[in-house]
C-alpha cells in the first residue's frame, strides 16, 4: 500500500492554555478526499495549521511523506477561509495567485516561465483566465473563493488542505469546485476538507473524520451510520435535525 501523503500520529496541540487537539491519529493518501467534520471549536482549522507546521504540537508527529511540516512548506496547497485573505490590498487576480508559489519562486527572485504557467493552468482551473487584471477587491464572493483555490493550486501540490471551501457561496460556484475537487481526487491528488456543509462532505468525501478535539469516527460515508458517533462527535443528545440532514436512521 502507498504511503500516505500525510501522516498524523498521536497528535496534541494547546491554544491559549487549553487543549485544542488530543491524540490524533489520521491518514490521507493519493486518490483520497477526506471530510474534515465537526462542530465549532473542535481544532478542524488547528489541525490543517498543524499539518502546515504553523502551530507546534505538544505531543505526536505530523510527516508529509518522508518530511516533517517545516520541511515540507512550499509543497502543501491551503486554501484558508475566504476572511483571512487581505482583499483591499491593491493587487490583481494574476499577482494574488502568484503568492501562492512564493516558497518556490522567493521574494526577490522574479518568476520565471515554470511560474507564469502555472499560474496560467490554476486560472484556467477555477474559470478565471479572463478576470487574471481585475483587482481582487472588486470581485464577489464566489470569485474571490476561486482566487484563493487557484493560489494554492499554482504550487501543483499533491497534498491540499481546505478551510471550509463552501461557504456562503452560490449553487454555480459550489457545483464548479465540487467538480474540481473531484477532478483533482481522480488525478492522484490527496485532499483535506473541513466543511460545515455535511450532506455535501458525504455526497464527495472517500471517507468522513468526525472529530471533536480527538477523532471520534473515521470511514467511508456509507460506513457512518451509527447515530451515536454524530452525536459524540457534535456534543449533543439526540439531535433529530442533526441525523435526518445526514440521512443517518434514528
């Protein structure tokens, strides 16, 4: 069997005094879309941070591959939640999607032809060639979001991470991402998804982690049906809506 593209084991991370991750265990490798879910709070962001190797771990390992996080920057794609990204910074699609390889291309070094195409292929990616000198402040929501997807395919990684790549956008931007996602799935690509969308997260995912400061359940969608482990997982005691909007029997 292949190694996976990352490999979490045991890991515990602290914020601000608490425990925000306790003994997680994880694994994605090529091919696999896992579905990061759980409710606010349960360290979804702060593992993808982990991965990235921008939170230390109190206890545990984090390899991408043979390589640790630190060594590994530069080749993870990550596509942050939509609020994180400086949208009034004058800078047009084009240049915002170039930061996205600046671990590769460097500050100062200026970005040569590898650079420009592959800027060009992650525009072309998401449907955006035609917008690449409209500055980033005067696009809407679901644009914006495909910037910040195209960014972190300019670095034509084999590993991407996304922090809730869904929300607040309209039904044809949905429909065009969730169609990329499963496109780059296809082509050997590993990614990790966290999404409050959770009929969307079964419909794409390979498999569901449920997590909730430690992971709760860990399968294939179909293989989730037990009720308790969505319970567990959300902290609630039998929340009806919660498992009809999952399909999950009561």
């Amino acid at each position: 069997m292949a190694e996976p593209l990352v490999r979490v084991d045991g890991l515990s991370v602290d914020l601000g005094g608490r425990t925000a991750l306790r003994d997680v265990d994880l694994a994605v490798s090529a091919g696999e879309l896992v579905g990061l879910i759980g409710p606010n709070g349960a360290g979804k962001t702060t593992l993808l941070r982990a991965v990235l190797g921008l939170l230390p771990p109190r206890a545990g390992t984090i390899h991408l591959g043979d390589r640790t996080p630190d060594r590994a920057r530069g080749t993870v794609g990550y596509v942050p939640q939509r609020h994180e990204f400086a949208w009034d910074f004058p800078i047009s699609v084009e240049k915002a999607v170039l930061t996205g390889r600046v671990h590769r291309v460097g500050w100062l070094r200026r970005p040569g032809a590898v650079d420009r195409d592959a800027v060009d292929e992650a525009l072309d990616r998401v449907s955006l060639g035609g917008l690449r000198r409209r500055p980033v402040g005067e696009l809407s929501g679901g644009q914006r979001q495909r910037v910040l997807v195209a960014r972190a395919l300019a670095l034509r990684p084999e590993l991407l991470l996304l922090d809730e790549p869904f929300t607040g956008l309209d039904v044809p931007t949905q429909e065009l991402l969730t169609e990329l996602f499963e496109a780059l799935r296809r082509e050997g690509r590993a990614l990790l998804m966290t999404t409050h969308d959770l009929p969307a997260a079964a419909s794409l995912s390979t498999r569901l982690c449920l997590l909730n400061r430690t992971v709760i359940a860990d399968g294939p969608p179909a293989g989730l049906r037990d009720p308790s482990v969505w319970l567990a997982a959300f902290g609630v005691a039998g929340s009806a809506s919660l498992l009809r909007s999952l399909g999950v029997d009561t």
